[in-house]
C-alpha cells in the first residue's frame, strides 16, 4: 500500500527530488513517477526529499508523483532464498526475464520469494512455550544441502497459543500465534528485514577456527578466520574472480553468498551459467543448493549497485542466526564504491581523496562489521565471513577504497598481475599478502591436524622472504655467484613457489587440498631443505641436490598424490631419506 508524498522538481540521473509531505522519515521505501520506481530516501530539508532511484530514470520529467510506502528498504527472509537469483533490491531475476524479456523493465514489482510454493514444516516447539526473539519454531527442508530452520522475529517475546501441526505450508500462512504485551500475532514463515540495519545477536565470540578453503597458499600461509573479513585486491586478469570462485565451491562456509556488485555483464553472465552447474563436493548434489547470487552488473543502475551489498549482507546474517557458517563474497566493493562517488556528485557533496565522498571510510566499517562469529538469540553459534574484491585501478594498492579497506580487515589476499602473467595461479603475492588470524587458529591446527603448523609457517615464509632478498643480488651477478648455502635458499623457495604456493583449478586433484595434504607436503620440502643444509655443510655441490630423482617427485606431488592416498607422502619422505643418506656417505 503506499500513498502520494509529492512531486518532482528536480532529475539529476538516479538522484531525484521531490517537494511534498514533512512526514517522510529518513531511509524509507518509496515510488517515483507513474511506473512507481523503487527508490530510497536520502536526504530531508524541510519540505525538500531527496531520493536516489535504483531502476533507470530516463524518460521522467518534474511533476511527476511520488509514493510512500511507510517502510524502509528491507528485504524477504524465508524458506526460498537458496538457489535464487536476485539483482540488487532482491528482484528474483529469472521472473523478471519471463514477465519482461533478457532485459529489465521499469517498474516491475514481483515479490522475492515465492507465494505459491508450500513447504514440509516441522514444529519444534508447542503451545504454552515462552519464547523470546530469534527462538526455532521449526524446520523445513528448504534444499537437500540445506534444513532451514523457521525463527521468531528478533524483536518479539511471549507465549505460544497455538502452533500448528508438522504438515505443508506456504510461507504467509500463519504456523503461530503469540500472546505478547500488544496482544495476539501471528507468525509466519516470512520475515522482512531492514537492509542498512544489522540484525541482533546475543554476544560475539572471538574467531578461533579457520574457514578451511582447500587452497594451500590461503590456508597455510594467510589463513582467514570463521567471522573474520578478507579482501583480495588486484588488478584486471589477476585471477579474483576465480579465486573467489574456488572458496565458494570448496570452502567449509554452509551458506555461500556471492554478490557480483558491477562487474562487467559477460563476467556475471558466466557465474550466472557456472554456478548452476558446479557440484557441491561435500554433498555430490549442486553447489546452488546452498547459494544465493546477487547480480548486479555495471550497465544496470548505480544505485542499486550500492544497495546490492547490504541486500547480500542481511541474507547472509539471516542464516547465520540459524547456526550456520556462511561465506559471502562480495565482487567487487570498488565498483561498489564507485556507485557512491557518481551518486555523492550528483548530490554536489564535498569531494575528498579521488572524488570519493568524505564518508566512503565509515561505509567499508558498516559492510565489514557485519562479519563476525557470534553467538544467535537462539544459543547456537554462526558465522559470516566476508570476502571482499577489491579492483584498483591499474593494479595501485595506494588508492583510497583499498586502503581504507585495510583498516577494517584482518586479512589481505594481495593478487600479483605479474604472477598472474607467469600463470601462477592462485596470483597471492606472499610478501605483501598478511593475516593478523595466524595466533588465533593456532590452537585449533594444533588440535584438528596435530602438528606445529606456526613455527612450519613461519619456516617457509623465512625462506621466501629471504629469497626475495638474493634474487635482487642475482640480477646483478648471476647466481654463481652466490655461495651454495644461499642457492639452496633459492632452490627450497622454488619447491615452495611451485611445488606449494601454485595451485590449479583445473586439476581435478590439485583443485583442492585438504589441510592433513597441505601440511604434509609443507613439512616434506622443510625436511628435504633441513637434509640439504647439511650435505652442503659437508662439500656437496648445489648442483648434486637439484638433480636428485626425489625433487621432481616434490614439485609433482600437489598433482600425483590423491586427497585419499596421503600415504604416498610418506613414500616421498623415504625417498628422500634414502638419496640424503647416499650423499651423506659420499660426502663424509
């Protein structure tokens, strides 16, 4: 239901304004013109609104009347979301393909979620129960990947008069009645949530478990918590797109939501064709099962290129509140931010660094905060872990979205365009790259995979960082130069580069790697390097060491050793014990 605030004065591409009604609050749900344009109020000066329009404005000319509707921009919350598709304002794209064709209309209005579809609920709680906001009245199996569990509204306590029996429902029919201090209401299936509002919890924990991806240079070396917040920036073709693509499908997250936030149209149009198809490991069923994606591209409105992060957002805390692990990768915040800027000009604001409004630091704080592992209304514990792109342009890590990003996230994925152009893949530059949650997983390394994991890290990145240091001399005076203690250096670092580090997502074995895999094959080139450093101690030549038959195995292990047949790594470890103790009784 809405109802005519006023008028409009004034067109300036998505920024509108409107003289009318003094009763319009801040942030609400409103319609513009005659085919009712979703927008959102952004601005109040006496009888002057200021609104920015999320669906194209051509063709609107001042007169034109404008409706409230008395909400603000929320979303729907439901059985249904999984294996959708939604552009930024939560539009279900496939309808909107059949009502209106390959391109979007103006105007159209479809509801998110499904009226019609009735689903198996499965009360879990009676009538006489307490319950208070965030509570489980039951569950429904929403995907075979999935059980959805049907909570109370955050925001509402009293006593259950009448649940209704385990059968099939759809999601506005009432499954409740609450007796509360306003009187009866009942409950549903459906919940509408304000996007630009965080949605309640009863305490957050700190991260102490490590969102297993499956890529060793991740996992190992930069490893991002449960409820922590990752960036990946890089320049074009630096492979973050892929990457991302890599952590949805095999990252242990439950949940996956992947919001592509102005990416070029035949960028999206793949993840809209790939997704669908890609198989979820845990489960042989398809990856979508446990998916949302959220479309934007960059020839559909600006606006709602900003509003498709919180739209991502909301539904990703949604499923945390149930007690579930959910990823979401946001692709990408620059575009993101570059929505803020046009709509900040349009709206004559002050300017700061690369005409980014002033206020483009606090709004990266609002989207990464909403990352956390915390602890629901319910008692359970869930996590949103946000994995933000970051595109640069020209590749430049001193421009403003990314370094403000960096004060608000724990973890930097730094992409390497000249890696990238090595085909070294996953592109993670090693030296710029860092984790600041490398404490806090310690213990659980140390628990689920029963080895020094730390002090094998901080070996590794040692013997990197070092390398990067002889490899400047060796530019200069070739590496004959060097004494054979610091070739050894480079010969370990080129096993850990690209023995290790690189990694393809197109093997089928080397697409992933499970963390008993990763350490194994991290502590074999840490044991060849230790065996090494004493034969050369003794006159061995480097030379001698580069050649043995058990290196080779080394660099192909990644590709040759199956995720179910580790015990070959300890046939490797043989092999180079045995070559090692050869040249020990030469070299004595």
């Amino acid at each position: 239901m809405s109802w005519q605030i006023g008028t409009v004065i004034w067109i300036n591409g998505p920024v509108v304004r409107v003289r009318g009604s003094r009763q319009v609050s801040m942030l609400e749900l409103v319609e513009v013109g005659d085919e009712h344009l979703v927008g959102e109020v952004i601005g109040l000066e006496g009888d002057i609104i200021t609104i920015q329009v999320y669906e194209e404005t051509s063709g609107m000319r001042p007169g034109a009347p404008v409706y409230g509707t008395g909400m603000p921009l929320s979303v729907e919350l439901g059985p249904g979301l999984l294996r959708s598709i939604f552009d930024g304002i939560q539009r279900p794209l496939p309808v909107m393909e059949m009502h209106t064709g390959s391109f979007i209309g103006r105007g159209v209005h479809l509801t998110p979620l499904y009226r019609k579809d009735r689903w198996s609920f499965t009360p879990q709680v009676k009538a006489g129960d307490t319950i208070t906001g965030g509570a489980i009245l039951g569950t429904v199996p929403e995907t075979q990947a999935l059980t959805h569990r049907v909570m109370a509204p955050p925001e509402i306590e009293g006593t259950l008069t009448w649940v209704a029996p385990a059968g099939e429902y759809t999601i506005d029919e009432p499954i409740a009645r609450l007796r509360t201090k306003n009187g009866e209401q009942e409950l549903t299936m459906l919940q509408r949530w304000p996007v630009r509002r965080p949605r309640p919890y009863r305490s957050r924990l700190a991260p102490a478990e490590p969102l297993v991806t499956g890529q060793r240079v991740l996992d190992t070396f930069f490893p991002l918590a449960k409820g922590g917040a990752a960036a990946i920036p890089g320049g074009f073709g630096a492979g973050k797109t892929v990457t991302q693509h890599q952590i949805a499908k095999w990252s242990d997250a439950q949940v996956v939501i992947y919001i592509g936030c102005g990416e070029r149209g035949n960028e999206m149009t793949e993840v809209l064709q790939e997704f669908p198809e890609l198989v979820d490991p845990r489960s042989g069923r398809p990856l979508m099962e446990r998916t949302v994606l959220i479309a934007n591209t960059s020839n559909m409105p600006v606006a709602a290129r900003e509003a498709s992060i919180y739209t991502g957002i909301t539904i990703a805390e949604y499923y945390r509140d149930m007690g579930y692990h959910v990823a979401l990768m946001a692709d990408s915040t620059s575009r993101w931010a570059e929505a803020l800027r046009e709509i900040s000009g349009r709206l004559e604001e002050m300017p700061a660094e690369e005409g980014y409004p002033a206020y483009l630091a606090a709004r990266l704080a609002e989207f990464y905060e909403r990352a956390g592992y915390v602890e629901t209304l319910n008692g359970q514990l869930g996590s949103v872990s946000v994995i933000g792109a970051v595109s640069p342009p020209g590749g430049d890590f001193s421009e403003p979205v990314t370094q403000h990003t960096k004060r608000f996230i724990r973890c930097f994925w730094a992409l390497d365009k000249a890696l990238a152009s090595a085909r070294h893949f996953p592109s993670v530059n090693w030296l710029e790259s860092y984790s600041e949650y490398v404490d806090d997983v310690a213990g659980w390394w140390r628990e689920q995979v029963g080895r020094d994991w730390q002090t094998m890290r901080a070996q590794a990145m040692e013997i990197l960082t070092e390398e990067s240091r002889l490899q400047r001399i060796v530019k200069l005076v070739g590496p004959d130069a060097l004494p054979d203690e610091q070739r050894l250096i480079l010969e370990t670092a080129r096993l850990l580069r690209e023995g290790f580090l690189q990694q393809s997502a197109l093997d089928e074995v080397d697409t992933y790697s499970p963390l008993q895999k990763q350490i194994r094959m991290l502590e074999l080139i840490l044991h060849f390097h230790q065996r090494a450093q004493r034969i050369i101690k003794r006159g061995a030549l480097i030379v001698v060491i580069h050649d043995l038959p058990v290196v080779t195995d080394m660099m192909r292990m990644k590709t040759l050793v199956a995720n179910d047949q580790l015990e070959k790594l300890d046939d490797i470890r043989k092999a180079i014990d045995e070559q090692m103790d050869q040249l020990e009784t030469e070299y004595r």
